[in-house]
C-alpha cells in the first residue's frame, strides 16, 4: 500500500502517520517522487483502511499495491538504486562493475595472481570461493576460513573489495567484518533464516536468482533482506533449470529488462554458472550487457584444466582482458544515441 | 567404492582395514549380504589403489560405485531400511505409515481437535508447522516456538509423535529434545550447513525433495545427513516444478519406483502440497501408494477454509478418515498375491 | 456461452435459436441435464448478445464459460463420455479398457503372437505403429502401409479392435476404413490440420497429450477434433518434459483427476513412454488406475531385448498377465464402498 | 560417418565409393576442407565395416560421428553456411538479415503500411501470417490463401522478398511458387511428414525451434529436411517453455552460440515470440545480435492495440526504426577488433 501525501503535509503530520502505521507492525519507506512525497507500507495491510486514511487531509490518496513484493518494487522506489561499495565501486543506475576470480580460492599464488590479472583488466571486484556449496558431500568444500584470509590477502595487495558466499549464519561477524559484498547462492535463496541475518548487517548483497525460481520469487527475497532495513541488494541472473541440457543451466536473459523494469535493484548476470561452458561465456557476457545488465561475475581463473571446481566454465585471464576491452567498446555503442 | 571380503576375513583384518580406511578421511560403512560382507567407502577414494586392495589375501574383490550418491544408495545397503521412531512407529521395510495434520498450528484447540481426529482414523505421527517458510516475509511466518508448544501439548493428550520443519540451526537444542522427527523442507533440501547439523542429531530426518532437484540430488542430499552417521533419514516426494499451471506443482510418482530401485531409504509422498488442491488428494494419495510409497503425509485442517495456510489443499478429518479406509483396503489387495 | 432453456421452452423455439447461431458460425451444442435443456456455443461469441438472448421468454439465462476450451469441458456436457469402439469395446463413464502391444509392428510372427498373448491376458485394444515419429530421420521408421496389414491380420485373428498412429494426411481414407482407434502421437498434438482432418472421419481418436503441452492446451487440441462435430476423442496422458532425467518424460498422474474434473472425455495413461522404463511400467499402471483412469496403453513385446524400437519401456506377456491380475484386484477395492 | 581420402585418391574411385554408399540407403554429402576430401554417411551405418573401408587405398581413416544429427552438424560441413533467398538477400557466413512485419496478415492496407516502413528502416524480408496455428480452435486463424496474395501484393511494391507459415502439406504448390521463405512454426517442428515435403520444394526453410525441444532435436529436425538435398535450412530461436511466467516463453540465448558451435546453418532469433512483450523487444533483439545471431524475426504492426494476433508483443514502425539504427551500430562495434 502506498499513501500519496499532498504537497502542503507538514513534517509533523507525516511523523505521527509514520508512527501509527509502525505501530501496527507494517514496515515504512519513504518515497518521493520529483514533487510527490509518499510513504510505502509493507507488511499485512489487511487491517488498515484506505477510507480511514482518506480522511486525513494531508493525505492525497492511497494507492493498492498487487505486487507481492514490496521494497523491492519501482513503486517503492520509482528510481533506480545505486549500490556502494567500499573502496568507491558502485553498482546501478549507470553504474557499471564486473566481478572477476576464481570458483574456489586454492592457494594464495593462485588467487593472488587471478586478482592481480583481473584488475588489470579492468575488473572492479574480486570473488572467490571460501565455502562452497557442493551437490555432494564429497566433493572438495573450499577452503574455508582460511580460504577467507588468503582473499583478504589478495584485497590488500590490489585494493579489489571482495565478494564471497556465506553459507550460514555460523560466521555473520567474520562476514560483516572482512567481506565487501556478501554472496548469498543460488541454492540459499530461499533460506529465510539466512536473508534474515544477512539484512541485518548493513551491508551489500548479491543475492543470486535459485535454479527454479520465479522473477516474483527473487524479488521476495530480497524483500526479505531489505525488510530489515540495513543491507543493499544486487540481483543475479545466473541461469535457470530447464529441459535443455546442452547447457548446465537455461540463462534466462530476459530476466535483466524484466527485473530492471519491476525493480530499483542493480541486476548482474553470471554467464559462468548460466552456461557452464567456458566458451558461452564470452557472448554471452556480450549478451548480457545488451541486454541492460548493470554488471557482470564471471569465472577467471589461471589454469582452469586444474582448476579445483567448475574448470570447464572458466576463462583464463587473457581471454578475459579481451572480453573487458570489447565490454567497453559495446557499452560506449549502446549509451550513444 | 566396494570392497567385498571373502567368507575366511577375519574380524581383525577387516577391523584394521577400516581404520586404514577411515585414517585417509573415508567414511566406512558396513555392508552385509546373506553370505557376503563388505566394506562401504564413501567420500574421496581417488587416492585408493584397488590393486592394493586386491593384494589382501582377505578380499575378494573391489568395485567402483558409479552413483555420485553413496551411503543412501542400495549398493551400500541392499536391505531396505527401517526407520524407528519413538512411540513404536516404524516406517519402511514393508512397514507403512501416514502422518497427518494442519501446515500450521494456529491455536491449542485447533492442534488439539485435529490430532485426536487424525489419530482416530489411524493417522501413526502429527505433524504441525511452527515455523513457516514463506516465499513472502509479510506472509504469515508461524506461531514459531510458542506452536512448538502447542504441538507438544497435542502429542501428550493423544501420544502420536510429532514432525515438524526445522528452518535454521538456531534451535537444534530444541529440535532435538522435543520434536521426534524433524522434517526438511523442499526450500532447504540443499542448505548443507542445515543438513550436516541435523545430520548430527542421531533423530529420524524426513528429507522434502527441492522443487526443482534431481531425484541424484536428493539422494546427494541424503548423504549430507547420513555421513554424519547419527540420524536416519526418510525421503519425501511433494512435487517438482513444471510449466503446468493447473496444479501447485507436478507430483513425481514415478519418482517413487525410481527411489526404491537407487535407494534403501523409506520413501513417502506428500499429495497435498504436490497437488495444491484439496479434491486432488484422495486420488493422489491412492496412486502413491499403488506406485510403492512407504508412507504419506497428509494436511488435514478441521476449518480448511479458515485455515492461515495453504486452507486450499488441507482435507477435512471427515475425509481424511474415508481416505484412511479406502489406503487400507488398497494396500490389502497389493499385498496379496 | 450456455444459454439454460426454461422447461417450457418448445422444440420449434429452440430449433429457431439453434440456426440463428449456427448462422453466426458458431458451433452449437446440445446440453441435457437432468431436468435443465441448454445450448452451448462455441465460437466468437463476442457479438452475441446477452441481453438480446434474455429478452427471448423460453431462454432462463445465459452462462459465459471463461476456459478456452469448450466442447471437451463439462460445463458442455456434464455427463461422463463413453467411447464405443468397434467389436464392443467401451471407454469412460465407468468402463475401463486396456491396450496392449508393441511400439512397432516389425513382423507378422511378432505382432500375431502379442496380440495373441495380450488378448488371452484380457487386454481390448491392440496398438501397434506402423508409422512411427522418429526424432532422428536415419532411425528405424515403421514398416508403413505393411505394418498396416500385419496389423489388419492379428486384428482378423484375434478380434482385437486396432490403434495406431496417423502422422499425415496422406492416408486418412486408409486409416478411415481399417482403423478402430486413430492415435494422434504427442509430436502432433498441435498439428492442426491434422487434428481438424481426423475429426471429420467419425472414428474415436486417441488424442496424446504433447509432451511440452499443458493440460487446458490438450483440451483444446480436443476441441479442433469435436468442432468437427463427428469422432470421439480419448485423451492420453504420456508424460511431459522436465528437468529430471532419471525418467523418460516426467508422468503427470495429477492430470488424470484434473482432467476428468474439466471434461467428460476418458483419460488414459501410458505409463511406457511416460516413464521409460520397463521395471517402472507395472508400478505407474497400479497408480494411473488409483488416480481414476478410464484405461492404459502399454507396450507389450515378446523380445523386449530385441525390438526395433523402445525395447527399454516393453514389458514381457508374462509380466503384463501378471499386471492385469493385479489390475482387476485393485478396480475391484476401489470400486467397493 | 565420415571418410576422410587421402589427396592422392581418383575422382572416378570416389564416385564408386559414393555410389556402393548410396546403393545401401544412405546419404552422401561432400565435404570439402582446406586440403582434405572427405564423405560424410548420414543413415544406418551400422551395417557399414570400417575396416572394409580402410582396406581401400585412397582412404587415409574413417571417423564415427557420435552425434545424432549428421547433415546439419559442424563435421559435415566445416564452414558457415550461406542460405541465399530470392532478392539477393544472404543469412548466415557473416551475412546477417531482419525478418520483420505483423504476425497476421489483416488486410492491404495493413500490410503494404507496414511493409513500406520495414524496408525503409532496413528490413531485408517481410514476414506475414496467412495461415495461424492457434492453440483455440475458436480463435482467428488467418486469412488462408486470401492473406497470401495479399503479401504477394506487397511484395511486389517493396521488393522485398517473403516468409510465411505453412501448416499443412495442401499448398505446398502455392508456397513453392509464391513464397520466398517457407516457415515451419514451432507446434509442428516434430512434423516429419511436412518436414520432408517441405524439404523437397529446393527452397529455403525458417525451421523454429519447438518450446519443448532441445538443440539436438532441432537439428535432427533439420536433418529431416535436409536429408531430401534440396532444401536449405535457417534455424530459429523462439523461446522455451520453462516454470517462469514473467515472460510468455523463456528466450534461450545460449542456443544461439551452441548452435554456431554444433551447425553450420544461420541461426536467427525471434525476440518477440520469445519474450511476448513488446517492450523487451528492444534489449534482446540487441542480446541476441550480441549474442551472435546471423538475424532477426520481429513483429512489427502498425496499430498494435488493434491487432487481431499478438499485439501485446509487436512494435510500432517507428520503434523498429529506432532498433536497426541501434543494431547497425552494435554489429559494426561486434566486428571491429
């Protein structure tokens, strides 16, 4: 629901709105439109009345919002959100940033010399797995904290912030510490309990699109972290489960102007995980950015033959800085009249 | 891998074997056919040499398992397993039960009433939402520990044992003291933290299969629980997610024959939330038996349409009670010859 | 549209009505119930007239029908829909009918000895293609217009009416004077022309459901077949695709009650193409027949190791003996109060 | 199959080769490398002896093609394939091509509107519906023959050459003679009878991709036509059925570079069947040129609003214009170094 306020609403008046609305339990954002001031409620609406609402005459109407989402929606929101991220990277609303490394932090020569390379090439932040989320139980599980400190390493000597996938709620303070974006996966989109915690730290995050899960479903979720009010989300396209198996996922690219349009958020694609095939990657980076992405997380790694996880989906460096250089050829192309 | 000992392996040889073994990081597992004994090794065997294996007087031969699943696997346990819960009930092995009850608890009267119905008609275990997850953070979430104790209540007054959904690791301790079988939703089918923890428990698990996983990554899945080597799991089909829009999700029976074939695990089917409808059940319910299920897991609601969940796909006990005759004359007539 | 007739209404009047809208080039359709008389129309109703049709004294009033389908809804004919076949044979409305045999007709030794078989087991149909749909154009393609003879043969022998597939127009007047039971494959299910063509010949169809298709895009198909106004269609669930690769095609057993709720047509289920399987056969027939289905198309070989085509999903004569036993066992306890 | 010759081998021992080939059923292709002679067999091989072949003296080695589609496939034919259309217009091996106007032919007035605009902006062909395969039998399926001669008209004004849909193999004189692309929708990919027919006329095919089928299955169905030797084959990507709703199907643009990788045939993307709204026409025809499409189908009419076939998915003239602007822009970034 939202409550479009007139333009003569007294601060005051605003105020004591906002708090009797809290009072029922309903989360509230301010809105404001280029001359337009209005508060967005999210929560169980059921039991607040639009006609009692209209009474206030500050009040200029009230407008029903059917989407399931909430925060996330153009209409909480109508412009789009920048996210910041230390070290002065920004995602959203023209703001273009490429995350680049390795699926698992193997050794620190290896994740050194990716971030090294990487930066280099223009990327503006680094990833690497510390824990992973394996299908399996044996298949190798990252590195762990140590896999954490050998990343940090990496962000001191390049001055790259760091992306990386928190699995549960066991290492919150590490996360909220040492990690620049925090990565939910894929397969944790919906573990509540997890977007919960998360939303509490006041940082961003990249909040990955499950496997089969609905646009609308994304969306609630990161409603879920943004409900919390502190943490910033960026979206990520990252494949979907289809019939098709030419593919390891479906990389549903409509996605990107369908999230941009319903959404404020930042939208990254992930052509790594959405192929699976370190040759898809490259058009498909392409691909993804005429399609409107606001960024990019692609797999480098230096011996991908060798690599410890999903080798077969990642470029070498070299390739890489030849994507980076037609990126930014293609980007220039499409902001031009 | 599979190592299969001749008859003459001395308990000494096969104990120091197993230590070997479990010295490189595997889980050793005991296999024992009519006249054969073997060695279950799960986890990274690359580094075993089956010739070395084989220079063991005492073995027989080694054999490779293909499945990227293991300890839930009918190679490493060719016997289907029985899973005992407290209060006498046994499910698998030929041994059938039903559990029964609302998606959420909502009051002590409505726990109360629907347990004492459910029991009535034969239902072996109660089971009971407290804590929900939904795909909306401003959907109805559960009555969270306070339905716990209302669902205890209801196991005291009617001695059915209780399932109920555990959401995060935050109250394992709980879990593990009052709830007699503690159910992982579909939504959490791949939170490995969440599966190895409850893994540790030594309590039955019931397992929902993710909506859109492999029937291999539930078992994958399984094996996250399993390898912890304390709890028993019993795995549940409750529908994949398909391009039909005519049901809430496409319920999986052949799913059902596929599980008992790969696995030795009790396999039991939850036609309400494969269906999403309340008039589907009845059918749904039969044909799961008739394909094999081990079990069922019903919601029955004593005010469906009053219901704060899922009212939509909830039976009533008077229904639930037809039903219950109906299963019992059906599994009579496949038993016979 | 459904325009409900008051008891009053007198034969001229509704014939009347009846060229009235057929002139509008709708088509029009007879609906007794039990003491009600109505017409439905379907067709682009859009310039028809509600308030028109009320102002007639004999019409009590007039009902829109939001499905896309028509014919085959039972808002059209609440009735249950039986299927005469040829030599006795009836399908739906309580009669249930299983047919029975190979994927190809490869000789007249193979199909007279399965029909033979098949028909001692209790079988009433035998199906057999002569044209088959291959994916790829250098397999194995049916023996055509001769396998059409061989099938003539065992029908001759045995008595058995006939099935089997049309993939073109070219031969509808063969397929009009030999066929019982003109199969519509998956691949064709939105072959239109065909579907309009086969509906003018006045022979029962077995319509398969697509394996991409949903259920309401089934009922339409239907549709093209009755608006032709002369054969009889059954429907066939046989599987749709999903993700899930341990199946052949993902059988949607839900469909069966969805669909007998939506239409009067008879449901059958192919638990061979559905599965894939030979060993998951006999399990998925059990639970298609407790779902509710008026029949079962199976695929029966005497050298399942050695056929032509699909010997993977062919169960032996002597396991569908056995399946038909078990069968009739179980129609009977679900038939008894 | 494929056998490579050695350089010194005989035009007169090749064409006995090829001749005892074909004298065993299978189909002989040419294919001719830079400096190597080879055969490609397309049919049942398994009759034919490697070993027998290597025997003659002019075969340097024999290579089995383990893919099932052989004449479509890279190894049968190394380079891009060129299709030429009547017009002087060329897809694929570099040439790339849009495909624009209304889904359904309206009227004259409509259709030379719109085809004088699409030319204007850049269209190379006009696309036309005369005959509409319509999942609702009662929904409007065209004008049939009328609409064709209307897009002859149109063609003759603006000089660009046609494609349309044929649905039945009735007039295949007609689009033999009048049509200049025979378009072979999605419903009937798998429609083998018309898939030969069609394959016979020596003409170009648009083949679209079925919403279930998988890459390898549209490439067998181009086998089927290209199996006749006469036909050439444009493939077209149009979306895939998936569980996401957002969008009318899920555009798979990963198919386009497995295509380029797996076939020598042009590959062309339909953004606005894929999507199914208009307003993410825009950024994926753009994504899929990116991508590396040899071309585009998109919807364009004059009124949308007033379309009586998918209005909610064609663009206006005017934004069409806006869009070849933009791509010519982008393909000459794509090609620069």
């Amino acid at each position: 629901m939202i409550i479009i306020l007139k333009e003569s609403a007294a601060p005051a008046q605003i105020e004591e709105l906002r708090k009797n609305m809290e009072s029922r339990g309903l989360v509230v954002q301010d809105i404001r439109g280029e001359s337009k001031y209005m508060l967005g409620l999210a929560g169980d609406t059921s039991g607040v009345s639009e006609e009692g609402l209209q009474r206030f005459d500050f009040v200029d109407r009230v407008m029903k919002v059917s989407e399931p989402y909430k925060l996330s929606g153009r209409h909480f929101h109508p412009e789009d959100s920048v996210v910041e991220i230390p070290g002065g990277v920004r995602i959203g609303g023209g703001n273009f940033a490429v995350i680049a490394g390795p699926c698992s932090i193997e050794s620190e020569e290896q994740i050194l010399s990716i971030a090294k390379d990487v930066k280099r090439s223009g990327a503006s932040l680094l990833r690497g797995g510390a824990f992973k989320p394996r299908s399996s139980p044996y298949a190798f599980q990252g590195l762990g904290l140590d896999g954490l400190e050998l990343l940090k390493i990496a962000k001191e000597k390049t001055g790259l912030p760091i992306v990386t996938e928190i699995m549960s709620t066991d290492y919150l303070d590490i996360f909220e510490s040492d990690v620049d974006v925090i990565q939910i996966g894929a397969r944790n989109m919906q573990n509540f309990s997890l977007l919960r915690e998360v939303g509490k730290l006041g940082k961003p995050v990249l909040l990955k699109r499950g496997p089969s899960s609905t646009i609308e479903e994304l969306l609630m979720a990161a409603d879920y972290i943004l409900v919390e009010g502190k943490s910033s989300v960026i979206l990520c396209e990252r494949g979907i489960r289809t019939f098709e198996t030419a593919t390891r996922n479906t990389l549903d690219l409509s996605a990107v102007p369908v999230l941009r349009k319903k959404s404020h958020l930042p939208v990254v694609v992930d052509p790594s995980h959405g192929t699976g095939y370190w040759d898809l990657v490259f058009p498909m980076a392409l691909a993804s950015v005429a399609a409107g992405a606001d960024g990019l997380i692609i797999e480098v790694h230096n011996q991908p033959e060798r690599a410890l996880c999903d080798g077969q989906q990642s470029i070498t460096p070299a390739l890489f800085d030849k994507l980076m250089h037609k990126l930014s050829a293609l980007r220039e192309t499409l902001q031009s009249a």
